[in-house]
C-alpha cells in the first residue's frame, strides 16, 4: 500500500504534485538540490492552499493537516529511504533523469515503486537505469497539476500488472481520472499536444494571425480550455521544444521543430517562468495585455 511519496524536483509539476499528494492525504517529501527552489516551492504550495480556502475548496484544517505531511528535503538519499512510491519529476534530459534513478536505486527500499513524470520519454529505457524494471512506470501529470483531472499512466516494456494497478489507485487516491497506455513515444496527448503547438507557431511564423487570433480560435473553434500559445507559455517554450526534439527523433519529420519557437528559446522567451515568451507576464505571472 502506498502511504508515504517521495517527489524528486520542485519545479513547476514537482511541486504541482507534492500539493495535490499531500491534500489528499499521502504523507509527502518534496526533494531538490537546490534550497532556493524548495523555498519557492513552499511558498507557492502555501498559495494554492490559501486560493483554496478562498474558494472554498479546502477548510483550514485540511491546509494545515496537508502541510503537516508535506516534508521539504534537500538529500535524494534522506528524501526517499522510507518512500512507497518515488515520482521523478526532473527536467525532460534523458542523462539527467539517468543519474537520479541511479541514485534513487541506491537507497529506496526493495519494494518502492519508481514511476517518472515525463510528457515524452520511454519509460523503459528509464527503467534500464535500474534493477527493478518491473516496478518502473511513467505517471504523466498535467498543469496544473492542482486542476487537472487526467493522470496518464504508461507503461514500459517490463512494468508489472501489479505496479500499473498499484499506481492507478494511486492516483485516483489524488483524485484524478486515469488512462493506462502501452508505451510509444509520446504516448496518447503529447503527441497531439506537440503537433497543436507546432503548428500554431507555424502559422504564427507565416502571419496567419496574431498569437492572440491563433489561441482565440483554437479555445472557442475547437473548445480547448487553453489556446495553443497559453499552454506553451505556461508549461514553458524550452521544455516544448526538448519534447519536440525527442518526438522528432524518434517519430520523424511532422515533429520538426518550427523555426520561430527555436528562435524564441534562443532568445530567452521560455513562457511565464521567463516573464516573456509568446505573451508577456508581470512579475506575479499575469498576462501583460497588448
């Protein structure tokens, strides 16, 4: 049974999945290297708890109950010792995720379940970085990991019925809908997601519309919450860019990468986190309208 969750990263889907781990009452440890990202962490977990109670999702009790089980840690080695399960949810680098699973196998217990947050990558050349293939698993959440419904569960090439169904109670324990997938790069909504914000920015680049025409279409033509461009700046242009890459490596030439965003990144235009991607933010992330 799963009690006790270590997540691995504080960024913006790290700290996305302590708070919804912890409010539905899993005993939490958030790790990252950096005590800086943890301070930023802890305070924005606080605001999603705070906006909760405003909107009366939340009573002040179920905040401070959540936050008594939400643990912050700066050693992999002290923030997964006495985990159940450890969710990965570094940035989409495969060498990078290599040397956290490494690490994350030497000191896990025997029966901890590794499951990894990427939007892209395949889980079972992840779990090669183990020896316990059979209990690697990719738990794809969504941003915000707070609103968002869907949790897609993928499964490797050696990943137990015993480990898919370990982690689908799971996460309908957060309170989300799950899908159980085979693995394929991409899996089911990144790979429409990736080709929807790719083309935006083509027809961005071929003067369509405007990147405010462009989202406005796709939310009320197509009933999307998000407009392509909102998304990618939400979730951050590098971080679309690196799945694009990986798609296009892997899956061929519709993933190529349109020349824009690759300027955009190389700008410095990554989204929200940047202040400045395809729209710009202040400096509480609020849009800046034109």
């Amino acid at each position: 049974m799963i009690e006790h969750i270590a997540v691995i990263g504080s960024g913006v889907m790290g700290r996305g999945i302590a708070c919804t781990a912890a409010i539905s009452g899993f005993t939490v440890t958030l790790a990252d290297s950096k005590n800086s990202a943890l301070e930023s962490a802890k305070r924005e977990i606080e605001a999603i708890f705070f906006k909760g109670i405003q909107r009366k999702k939340i009573s002040e009790a179920e905040k401070s109950s959540a936050l008594e089980r939400l643990f912050f840690q700066a050693s992999i080695e002290n923030a997964v010792r006495n985990a159940d399960l450890i969710i990965e949810a570094v940035t989409e680098n495969l060498e990078i995720k290599k040397r956290v699973f490494e690490e994350m196998e030497k000191f896990a217990k025997d029966d901890c379940i590794f499951a990894t947050n990427t939007s892209t990558m395949s889980p079972t050349e992840i779990a090669a970085f183990t020896k316990r293939p059979d209990k690697v698993i990719a738990m794809h959440f969504f941003n915000p990991v707070h609103k968002m419904p869907l949790v897609e569960i993928v499964k490797g090439l050696e990943t137990s019925d015993e480990t898919s169904e370990a982690i689908r109670r799971t996460a309908e324990g957060m309170g989300k809908e799950t899908v159980v997938v085979n693995e394929f790069p991409g899996f089911v909504t990144s790979r429409i997601s990736a080709l929807v914000g790719n083309e935006a920015f083509l027809m961005l680049q071929e003067g369509i519309g405007t990147a405010e025409e462009i989202d406005k279409a796709i939310k009320l033509g197509l009933n999307y919450p998000m407009g392509p461009f909102e998304l990618g700046d939400l979730v951050g242009l590098d971080t679309r860019l690196n799945n694009l890459n990986y798609l296009h490596s892997r899956l061929g030439e519709k993933f190529r990468p349109a020349p824009l965003l690759i300027q955009y990144v190389k700008a410095g235009r990554l989204g929200r986190k940047s202040g400045k991607g395809v729209f710009e933010y202040g400096s509480d992330g609020t849009k800046i309208e034109r």
